[in-house]
C-alpha cells in the first residue's frame, strides 16, 4: 500500500505551551476514496459526526452502458512510534480495527481486506517485524516491550534501519537504555466494488472517530487574547464572539481561576468528496454536540440549530473545498 494514490495526513491539535501535558490530538479521519471514474456520480452524501460515530450514506449512479469495477479504501491516519504520537486519540483497544470499521453495500454487509505496513525511513520493514513476533502498532500495546526484549547484538542493525531508537531512563529502578519503536504504521481497507450499469448503488459507512482536545481551553483564560496561537485557534474552527463570551460569562459566573471547560476535537477530511465526476447531488451534514450544556463550533456555510445537540448544514450540487474541523466545549464539574 505504499504506492496507493492516497495523501493521509495528521491532524494534530496545536498544544498550548502551558497545557502541553494534558492536550491530546485527533486524528483525521474521513469517508471512503475511491478511484476516481468519470461514469461514476454521487448523488447524495448524509454524514453524522458526533464524539461517538461517524456514519456516512453514500448513493452512487453509474451512468455508463457497462458495469464498472474500481478499487474502494477507507485508508487510516499514519500512526508513528513517537513520543508525540503516544498522546492521540485512538478510540479502541484493537490492534487492526482502531476506528471499529464497517461498511455495507446495498444493505449488505462488504468484506474489505485490511493491508498494513510498517514503514521505517521510507522502507517496508514488515516482514521483519513479523520475524521478530513485533506486533505492527508501535503504540499502545505490547510492541514496545517486545522490541526492547530483542537481543542488544541486534540494537545497532534496528537502529540503523530505523525501527527502533535507544532512549535512557528509568522504571521504578536504576537508569538502563530501552529501545523503542520509531516506525510508521500505514493501514487501509480495501475492496473492489462493481457499479452496474445505469442503476443506482448505497454505501453506508460507520467507525469512531480519533477525539482529541484538553483538560483546559485557553479560551476566557488569563490574558489569552495576548497568546500568539490564540489567533489561529479561533480561526481553525470558525470560533465567533458569542461563544467567547459564554466562556467568559461561564467563568465570571462560576468566580472560577480558569475557564471551566474542556475541549474536545474532531478532525474529517471532507474535500475527498470533491473527486467525483460531478458535484455531490446533495449533501447532508449533521454534527451532534452530545449534550446540550456542551457549546461547539466549526466551519461550515448554512449551519441551522435543528434540536437540543444537533446541527446541520444542506447544499446542492456541492463541491468541498475545505475539511471539517470541530470543536466541543465540555462545561467542567462545579
């Protein structure tokens, strides 16, 4: 999979220097790529965002006299064996399956194929982690132990290679040197999918989302209009005057020394959606805040307050030109 026509970026939260040990980033994640055909249209996309799923239904038309089959991904975040990437937000315990993914098609359960490789300096190194019984997530699991189980003979080699990097410290005892996982797991699911001819055909696409954020937002904090990142803060998700002032009211009230509200975000790669040979027919996007004490904001054209939690957005003809970012503020306990 390393050749495949697919950019998978990492989204990663700016940290604000003073909460830098407790902000966590999200992953961005989005809906399915395709391989781009001009016979194929999308005649609707309805997408559900919220903290727990993303959902996605799809139709699709072929408009040619003869079927069409193309290749399908659903292509996962890079996950890099770094100190940085040991604070994302991973949303299962599942080694593979890390966004718990499913698709049907037509009501009917698909049986996509997931690929994985390890990449360390741009070289596959896969089947020698599998040689070594590595397992290929380098974070949060038991890769790290197990590669610092290897032979110290073999360290040089592995470092060299760029699978590993020796680092110093200590646990609950004397300062010894461990190795540690440095290599990039790059995943995706992939299928091949035949469009008949002039008929039409659903995709309903469903997983959690990476959720990052912090314990603290820096907005309504102490002197945070004069914080060089604030800027780009309120301008990555659309924040608006209404909202800092609910904050600041929100702290005023309380007579609390911090804003009282936690951050959580979600990143999605809406612009994919702009690939198709015609424009999305209609789009839907709902955004779900989770409860209605929660305040949340991004960027989008025609948001209307639909229920207590929920937002929504409609367009004809529609042809993404930026990803969604989102951001809920989580009223603290008083």
């Amino acid at each position: 999979m390393a050749n495949r026509a697919v950019l998978v970026l990492l989204a990663m939260l700016t940290p604000w220097c003073a909460r830098s040990n407790d902000t966590s980033a999200a992953l961005e994640t989005g809906g399915l790529r395709f391989k781009q055909d001009p016979d194929i249209v999308m005649r609707s996309e309805d997408l559900f965002i919220s903290e727990k799923q993303i959902r996605i239904f799809y139709r699709f038309f072929n408009t040619s006299a003869a079927d069409k089959t193309i290749m399908i991904a659903f292509p996962m975040p890079d996950i890099v064996g770094t100190a940085a990437d040991e604070n994302i937000g991973i949303p299962t315990d599942d080694p593979e399956n890390i966004f718990d993914f499913h698709v049907t098609v037509d009501g009917k359960a698909a049986s996509p194929h997931l690929e994985q490789t390890a990449l360390a300096n741009g070289v596959d190194q896969t089947a020698l982690l599998r040689k070594l019984k590595i397992p290929l997530m380098p974070i949060r699991g038991p890769a790290g132990q197990l590669l610092d189980q290897v032979p110290k003979s073999t360290w040089p080699e592995l470092v060299k290679l760029g699978i590993g990097a020796i680092e110093t410290y200590g646990s609950g005892g004397p300062m010894q040197d461990h190795l540690v996982p440095t290599w990039t797991l790059r995943s995706a699911y992939t299928w091949t999918q035949t469009f008949p001819a002039g008929r039409e055909l659903t995709f309903e696409q469903t997983y959690r989302p990476s959720v990052g954020g912090s314990v603290q937002t820096i907005i309504g904090a102490d002197n945070w209009r004069n914080n060089p990142e604030a800027k780009g803060f309120l301008a990555s998700y659309c924040i608006d005057d209404d909202l800092i002032h609910s904050i600041e009211r929100a702290r005023a009230t309380r007579r609390a020394p911090y804003p009282p509200f936690s951050e959580r975000s979600i990143a999605y790669v809406l612009s994919t959606g702009a690939n198709w040979a015609a424009p999305i027919g209609d789009f839907h996007l709902t955004i779900d805040k989770g409860d209605p004490n929660n305040l949340v904001s991004f960027c989008a054209d025609g948001v209307r307050k639909t229920g207590p939690t929920r937002f929504e957005v409609w367009h004809v003809n529609f042809t993404p030109s930026r990803d969604l970012k989102i951001v809920i503020f989580v009223p603290s306990p008083n």
